[in-house]
C-alpha cells in the first residue's frame, strides 16, 4: 500500500495529518523564503516518537550551485541547520529543490557544486533531492542532467523526490517518466503529486488541486502508482481540500 500524506501548516503537524487523514505529513521547519535558522521545537520529542512519518522541506531559496558565494554558502549552511533540525523531530527525509546555475558558469558546474555541497554535510537525515519545474541551467529539470548529476554524487547515498508538477510544467513526458528517472538515479523516495494550473512545458510552477489541473489524471495516477513511493500533496486550500485530494489518490489507485 501507497503512504499518502501532505504537506501542512508546521505548528500541530500530527493534528493536521488527522484532519486530511493523511498517512504521514510534510512540513517546513523555518521561514522557507529565509536563511534563518530552525528554531527549537518544544514538540520534538512527540514529534520523534509519533508513528507518522514527517519529511521536512527546506527553504526554496536554497541553491547550492548558484554562483554568488552570499547564495551557495548560506545555502549549504541553512541545508545543514534544516538537517540538524529534521534530526530533532526524527524526520523521514529533508527535501531540498536541485537548484540551477546562475551567472556565467556552466551548467556542469552545478553538478560540481552539489558534489561540495554533500562533502561538507554532516547528517544522519537522509537527504531528497527535487526535480524543478524551471531555471535555466537547472541540475533537476530535464532528465538528461538528473542522471548527470547521479553519477556526481550517486555515492552519497542521497534520495529523489519526483514532484508532477514539476515534470509536467519542466517539460517532461509522463508515459516513461518513471522508468527513465529509475534509470538515472536508481530509486524515488517521495513523490509531490501536484497537478499543474499551467500547460506542458510552461516552466511555470503553479500547483493545482488534483484532477482540477492541466495534467491529464490518468498520467499524474501512472506516475503515483510506478513510483511506488510514498506520496505528498503540495495543493491549495486547507486540511478539506487536501482530504479531497489525499482521499482522489487513493479512490484512483
Ligand atoms: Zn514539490
């Protein structure tokens, strides 16, 4: 059986996962459009001990293979302060966006970059690397680079997550969409079943609430079901409409 669960608000995240009847929840531990770091949780130890799993999602700013040094070395820094965080509440998993090369430097070197950045790591928290819906020379968009940057730092062990409205909005195919990233990294940890507000190849990452989006359901269910990960609803609305699309998945499966 498929866990399917959703992202939520961070304050009560195992009340949340009653309230959608979700079989594990996603949260952020901090600000996700700030480099400030994690603050305590005086619910960690409840947390940590709780039966559902809880995967942890890092700040969207971060980019380690940008090439402004006042990005990629925050970014590493709050990566690390996110992980020693996720430790705290005995998370599932850290997931972090792949990120892109900015500035002049080649796309390769962002594959580089991510190699230093995961040197530099000290966890215990496995690692989930996102595929991205946009970003010129983005390290997770295409398919292509997503197995470029595997043989990178394949060794260190770290996970995907495989968000559909990523893929769809990237412009990636879904009818061999699964097969095709096994081939290049060998496991999906996560998957982000978002539908897309937008079209094919739009680049545009605006989620939808699923079955109500652009991508055709039978393809987004395709996906969910050859994964065989568990899976995340990052859609609109509140603890109902993610019940909806929690309970969608599970009626199509
Ligand atoms: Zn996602």
């Amino acid at each position: 059986m498929i866990l399917v669960g959703a992202h939520t608000p961070a304050a009560h995240p195992l009340d949340e996962a009653e309230a959608r009847g979700a079989d594990l929840v996603q949260i952020f531990l901090s600000n996700p459009q700030g480099w400030r770091k994690p603050a305590p949780r005086a619910d960690a130890a409840e947390l940590k001990a709780s039966k559902i799993p809880i995967y942890v999602h890092a700040p969207y700013l971060i980019n380690v293979c940008a090439d402004d040094n006042k990005v990629r070395v925050p970014s590493r820094r709050i990566l690390q302060d996110t992980c020693d965080a996720a430790a705290e509440i005995g998370a599932a998993g850290v997931v972090v966006h792949g990120g892109h090369v900015t500035g002049d430097s080649p796309q390769e070197e962002g594959i580089i970059r991510w190699r230093k950045a995961l040197d530099v790591l000290d966890t215990d928290v496995p690692v989930l690397i996102e595929n991205t819906a946009g970003g010129d020379k983005a390290v997770a968009r295409r398919v292509e680079w997503i197995a470029r940057l595997w043989e990178e730092i394949g060794e260190y062990g770290v996970g995907f997550v495989l968000d559909t409205c990523h893929s769809w909005a990237g412009g990636e195919p879904f009818d061999e969409l699964v097969p095709r990233v096994l081939e290049a990294t060998g496991r999906i940890d996560l998957v982000h079943a978002n539908d897309s507000k937008d079209p094919f190849d739009s680049r545009r990452d605006r989620h939808e609430n699923l079955g109500q989006g652009q991508i055709p359901p039978e393809e987004l269910i395709r996906v969910i079901r050859e994964a065989q990960a568990p899976v995340v609803v990052e859609t609109p609305g509140g603890a109902v409409e993610q019940a909806a699309d929690i309970e969608w998945i599970r009626a199509q499966l």
